[in-house]
C-alpha cells in the first residue's frame, strides 16, 4: 500500500528565513472554555499557511503557542504535537511545564504548540457528525458478515457528510505531509534552521513525516507511543486488538488485587471471564470503553467501576464534531483503504480467531472505504536517508500503538535513530510516570545524550 512519495522539490523547499514575516506573540491564549485555563502562562500567535502547498494561493490560519526559553539558556526550538489527528495543540508547552518543569528541559527551548490545520482554534473542519458518528474511525465490534453490512451503511452516509460539508473544499488538503510542511513553515516562521521535535501517538507518525520529508531542517526529534511507518491505515487500525490483547492482562492482574472492592474476579483468568460475560450483556460499546481504559493505569479505578455498573464521565467540550471530522480526513486521506465489503467481512472473521477479544471491532469497516475524495499525493515514505538524531521511546504493552508497530518504524528509519522500549504498560512514555523512560527522553532532549544503540529499560 506505501507508494513511494513522489519529489515534489518545489513544495519542500523554503524560501530564506530572513523573508519570513515573524510571529506576533500575545497573550492570554485561548482556552478552549475549559477553566482553569490549560493554556494560562503561555504566549500565542497566528500565521497564514498555504491550503494547498502545489497552489499556495489560498491559505487557512494556524494558531500557535510558546514557552519561552529561560533567558541566556536557549539552545532552539521543540515543536510538540500531541497526536489524534485531530488533538489541539496548544496546551502541550504548559503541560510539559508541569511534567517535567524542574527537569530544565522547557529553560533550554523556546516550546512550541500549535493546533494542527482543520482543529480547534486554527481553521476547522466538519463533517456535520452527530455524537454517534463520531466514533466511525473504529467500527463497532461485529459478530458477523451482516453486522460488518450493517456498519457499512452507517459508515457510508459519514463518508458522504464528509464529502458534503461546508468545508468540503478544504478536506482534501487534511493530511499528515501538509501538516509537515505546517511545521516547516512555523519553523521558518520563527527564523530557525532546525527544530527539535516531540510527538505522541500519531505525533510520532508526523514527527517521522517531517523527519523523512525534511531531513536537514531536524535537530533532537523524539517519537513517542510509534506507529509503523505507514501511520494510521488499515494495518494500524487492526493492530489495535493487538494492543488489547498485549495490554488487558495489566487491568486484569490490577482487578483480581481488588476484588474485595470491585468483585470481579479474584484471578486474571475470573477477569478475563467478566468480561466476556459483560461483553455479552453490554454490547459492543463496553469493548470500547474498556479500550479506552487501558491507555492509562490512573483509568483503571474508573474502569473497574464502570465494568461494576457506575455511569461513565459525560464527553468534555474537546470530543465534538471537530475533532472526530478532522481525524477521519487525515486518515482516510493519507492512504489508500479497501473498498470492498468483502475484504471487511474477511477481516473480521480472521481477527475473531487472532485477537477474538476486540478484533472484530478493529478489522470493522470505517468511512475511509467510502471516502469521497482521491488521494493528492502518494503516502509519506518514511526512510533512512538523513543524520542519526531519531529516538523511539515505547512502552512494551501499549494498547493503541503496539510494539510491532514501534519495530516496523525502527526498521524504516535504519541508522538514523535509536529505539528504547520500556518494560511498562499504558499509551506514552513521557506522558506517565515511568522513571526510566523519562529520564531517556529528557537526556537526549535536554543534554544530547542520544543512545549508542537500541535499549531497554
């Protein structure tokens, strides 16, 4: 499916830094109405970027965030991103304060945040979707060729909302290789000759994209929770059974702990047997959530209770239609997904064997079957041609981007990076509380100290 990128060398170059306009920085920042504030303490500006980067005529508004560097400390700029596609950015410098504020991390770089083109407080997207589409990247779990049918028209009709919206002119340019070339522009926008760069989740797919796209302009780049190299397509979507198969026995061994307070079993194995028995009563919603809590072990008190019967925390005002409209345009436009119903059908029941817990919902059909545009440009191949200046930092049990994944990205990239799997569960290393992941992704980032070769810890 990975096409090889065709060299556009007009659109991947930049004209000299010194005839880019500059950022003007205020504040207060937006706040996405959350109270307090996730953005408060930070800087904010607004620049003009081309929608189509073949015509760049026609620009949207990119809004960005900074944390400044402590003054006589700078060493550059670290561009973060959070993943998704379709998280907003601009709170990742305050967050990084306060994760690792006394690390000296955020004094040595100016800390960049930016809500990636189509989401939040940079130009939107839609695509109209009600609180029931807007969980249509992954299909429910089917248990049969009539549900995967049945998922199908519904996937359908998001497809066609999609391709109808009011900001229909804009979807076709939503992909993951012209928010690269977003952050090359915030890059020569700041009048900088490199970036360092953080990612997580599918930040790590753009952060390999900008890596791969624009090796000489990389300074530090780190990858967090990776995904394999041909980032969020059909193979990625299906890996998420693997996921819940590496990383369920955590939950299950954490439960049977406390079964005198949750009582749901009082081994792994009675574990695993609730759930079947829930799954069973629940339907498919309860796979989902359950998912969802595997991502961290601070969800697992939540996820015990809601296994037990207590109600699940309404969605919070970033779950909306942006979002989720967003993430289906970025993924269905970065690479080519079967049309045929068939190939589904099949999915579904070869994934009931492999991974019969959450497979049949990770092989389902998604609107990317039914997309209602042609692809632009050919994926981004990620490769190893560039300086050595790539680290991969995975958890062994992550349930959204699982190991193999992380190895397929390792391979793709050869010598230019380092990989150091942690013997941890949960989605982010950075992001947890894991002291020896941590301190990797700090000393490299911070003091240069980039691994001799792959590790674990």
């Amino acid at each position: 499916m990975l096409k090889t990128l065709i060299a556009l060398t007009f659109l991947l170059s930049a004209p000299p830094a010194d005839a880019a306009p500059r950022l003007q920085w205020t504040t207060p920042c937006p706040d996405y109405g959350l109270s307090p504030s996730p953005t408060a303490g930070l800087q904010c500006a607004t620049l003009r970027v081309p929608l189509d980067y073949a015509h760049p005529d026609r620009t949207i508004e990119l809004t960005v965030s900074r944390h400044a560097a402590a003054p006589g400390k700078k060493r550059g700029v670290l561009l973060m991103n959070p993943g998704g596609p379709g998280s907003p950015g601009l709170a990742m410098p305050a967050q990084l304060v306060q994760r690792v504020g006394g690390s000296g991390l955020p004094d040595a770089y100016d800390v960049i945040g930016f809500d990636p083109r189509g989401t939040g407080y940079s130009t939107p997207v839609t695509c109209d979707l009600t609180p029931d589409q807007r969980g249509a990247v992954l299909g429910p779990y089917a248990n049969g060729p009539r549900d995967v049918a049945a998922t199908a028209a519904k996937a359908r009709v998001v497809a066609e909302q999609c391709g109808r919206a009011s900001t229909k002119d804009l979807l076709p340019h939503m992909t993951t290789a012209n928010t690269a070339r977003d952050l090359d522009r915030i890059r020569e926008t700041l009048g900088e000759k490199k970036i360092s760069y953080y990612g997580v989740s599918y930040g790590s797919y753009l952060g390999a994209a900008y890596a791969s796209m624009f090796p000489g302009r990389t300074d530090r780049i780190v990858l967090d929770s990776v995904l394999g190299p041909r980032g969020l397509d059909v193979r990625a979507n299906q890996r998420f059974a693997e996921g819940f198969d590496d990383r369920f026995p955590d939950f299950a061994a954490w439960a049977a702990q406390r079964d005198d307070v949750y009582h749901l079993g009082r081994t792994p194995a009675a574990v695993t047997a609730k759930f079947s028995e829930l799954a069973a009563v629940r339907g498919p919603e309860f796979r989902a959530n359950t998912w969802n809590g595997l991502y961290d072990d601070a969800f697992f008190p939540a996820l015990a209770r809601d296994w037990a019967g207590t109600a699940r925390a309404a969605a919070g005002p970033l779950d909306g239609d942006n979002h989720a409209a967003l993430q289906l345009q970025v993924i269905c436009n970065d690479s080519g997904w079967p049309e045929s119903l068939g190939f589904y059908q099949r999915a579904v029941e070869e994934h009931r064997r492999l991974h019969p817990m959450f497979g049949p919902a990770a092989a389902n059909v998604n609107p990317c079957a039914f997309w209602p545009v042609e692809r632009a440009e050919p994926p981004v191949r990620i490769g190893g041609r560039g300086p050595a200046n790539i680290l991969l930092v995975q958890n062994r049990r992550d349930p959204a981007t699982p190991l193999s994944g992380a190895h397929e990205t390792r391979a793709a990239f050869g010598a230019r990076a380092r990989m150091v799997t942690v013997d941890a569960g949960g989605h982010g290393v950075l992001t947890r509380e894991n002291a020896c992941g941590n301190a990797v992704v700090l000393g490299y980032l911070r003091d240069g100290a980039f691994p001799a070769a792959d590790g674990s810890c």
